[in-house]
C-alpha cells in the first residue's frame, strides 16, 4: 500500500506483535494506533501492520520516536511533552489464540470479523 512506507523500519515476520486496522485506514490513522498500542504496552518494541487483511510493513518504537512521536516520549526526552491519561482517539482491543497463545491486537471490534489464528487454529478469543 501507498504511503505506509514512511512507518516500515523491518521485516514482518511471527515474532512480532500484529496490529489489525480496518480496510482504508490511512498511514495517520495507523500511526495513531501504534502510537496507542506501544503506550498501552511497553512491552512491544516490533508491530507487523496489517490495513484490510494486507501486511503493510512492520515498524519499531525506536522508528516512531525517531519520526517524532509525543506519546512515546518520556520524562527527559526533551519538547513534546502530552498530557495526563488515556487517548480519546483509539483503544486497542487483544486477541489470543488459544492453542498457540499467538496474539492479535485491533482498533475495532467486528463480530462478523474476529481476527483467525495465523496457525490454522480457529478464531481467536478476546483478551480482557
């Protein structure tokens, strides 16, 4: 997809944490969202980004503070500061297989839609 180069910095690959954005998501709407997620989880350090069911890229924390993310910025980072609390904007809603424990994390939530295990092993269950 066009657009979304600006966000890749590796390769997709199993090991990293999925990020399912609805068809037509533009490349803000997915920067916001990983924004959203690697805040919510500091965990994460690499996010393959899937738009529509099609792999996009994968991205890194390091990538977004290099491109200027506020929200990743921490006390001492210098300008950028943001304020207090959660984002209005997205939450992000986690899925687990399981079987294999492989994960799933999305923006929205679609009944019609629930995310499928990349290993064969059904649909995967919603994680509080």
């Amino acid at each position: 997809m066009e657009g979304f180069e600006v966000l890749r910095d590796g390769v997709p690959d199993d090991s990293l944490v999925r990020l399912d954005l609805a068809a037509g998501s533009s490349v803000q709407d997915a920067a916001e969202a990983l924004e959203a997620l690697l805040a919510d989880d500091v965990s994460v350090d690499g996010v393959v980004v899937v738009v529509g069911g099609e792999v996009v890229g994968a991205t890194s924390r390091g990538r977004l503070i290099r491109l200027g993310s506020a929200v990743l910025r921490s006390i001492g980072d210098g300008a950028g500061a943001t304020l207090p609390g959660e984002s209005l904007h997205y939450r992000i809603v986690r899925f687990a297989c399981a079987t294999c424990g492989s994960q799933a994390r999305r923006v929205h939530v679609d009944p019609r839609a629930a995310p499928v295990c990349p290993n064969g092993h059904g649909i995967m269950e919603l994680v509080a």
